[in-house]
C-alpha cells in the first residue's frame, strides 16, 4: 500500500520569504504496475500529474481550514511543481509571501500586545490527508491514467 509522507517546513530570515509544505510519496513501485495500458514513455508524466493531484487536494484541505478575516492567506495558497527527476517528481504546497507571509503566527498564534491563540489549519489538514492517502492517491492516479489515455486516443485520431 502507497504511503503518503509530509511535513511543513518554513523558511526562517531573509531569502525567498517561501514557506512550505511536502509531500512525498512513498510506495510507488506497486502502483507502477496498474500503469501497464500506457506507453513507456507516458510514465513519468502520469506519475507528475498523480503527485500534482495529491498536492491539489491537500491545497483543498488547506484551504477549506483556513481562518478568514480577508481572503488574503486563503488565496496564498498555492501549489507548484518544482525541477526534478523525471520518475520522482516534487511538488510544494506553499504560501505566497504576497498575501500568506503571516501563516505560521495564525497556525501557531503569537504573543505581543494583542496575543493571538493558536488556529491550527495546516497541521490537520495535513493528518487528515494523511490518515486518506490511499484514497487520495488511488484517485489522483486513475484521474491521471483516464487523462494520458485520452490524450493518447486523441492523437492517434489526429494520425
């Protein structure tokens, strides 16, 4: 059974300003053999869209759970493949320091003059996916088979 593994990082001082949370999927190798209709070289991309639909629900998650006073941290959230190796593809689920910067002192709370409590939205979102992640990835993989075969069918009708 495939296992989702994931975790929240968060950039500290200066730099891009990213804050982040990953995904990786471990367990591929058994669901590499439901992938037998497709051609070889439809692989890799199947596999990049099944991890970008894992990584969208948790966007979903995340964003059904967010706090909202302006809309600014919900819309923030955001989702994007990052450079990697054909066969094992990233992608981050991340705030937009444009709108989200302040994330973690919502999800954490902070203190100062107007203290703020803790309103955790990323943590359970994250453990709920977590707790679905074959499901989660059972579906993101057929949604992404279903589309490279009819992708595949449409071109050898262009031919």
């Amino acid at each position: 059974m495939a296992r989702v593994r994931s975790g929240v990082s968060a950039g500290i001082g200066g730099g891009a300003g990213k804050s982040a949370a990953s995904i990786e999927v471990i367990g591929l190798d058994e669901l590499l053999s439901s992938l037998n209709s497709l051609a070889v070289e439809d692989i890799p991309k199947t596999i990049a869209a099944t991890i970008y639909g894992v990584a969208s629900d948790l966007r979903k998650r995340v964003r059904s759970r967010v706090p909202v006073k302006s809309g600014d941290l919900k819309k923030s959230v955001r989702v994007k493949r990052r450079k990697s190796t054909p066969m094992k593809p990233v992608v981050d689920l991340w705030f937009d320091p444009k709108g989200g910067w302040y994330w973690r002192l919502v999800e954490h709370g902070h203190g100062g003059p107007v203290a703020s409590p803790a309103h955790p939205f990323v943590a359970p979102s994250v453990e709920e996916a977590r707790a679905m992640a074959p499901t989660i990835l059972r579906v993101a993989m057929q949604k992404a088979i279903d589309k490279r075969i009819r992708a595949n069918a449409k071109r050898a009708a262009k031919q």
